[in-house]
C-alpha cells in the first residue's frame, strides 16, 4: 500500500500546525495571528487540492 503526496502534505501540515498551537497553548495565550496563520493554511491547502486539482 502507497500513500499520495495528498496524505505526507496533510500529515505534515497537520503536525506542524500542532507544534506551534502546543507552544502557544503551554504558554496560556494564542494570539490572533496564530489563529489567522491555521486559517490561511487550511484555505490555501483547500485551494490546491479542489481547485487546481493537486
């Protein structure tokens, strides 16, 4: 069984984004941009895969 570049993509995105939520949540605070920064990710992820058809 192979995994697409779809599944490494979506691990590592998912993985990296966790680390810095992690940090932010042991320092007790997440500030805005941290929020806006996931969110850009998730939509540029989104548009690569349904849009251009990556």
């Amino acid at each position: 069984m192979r995994l697409d570049i779809h599944a490494y993509m979506s691990i590592s995105t998912t993985v990296f984004i966790s680390f810095i939520l992690l940090y932010f949540i042991s320092k007790e605070r997440i500030p805005w941009y941290c929020l806006c920064t996931g969110s850009l990710f998730f939509i540029f992820y989104t548009v690569l895969i349904f849009v251009y058809y990556i």
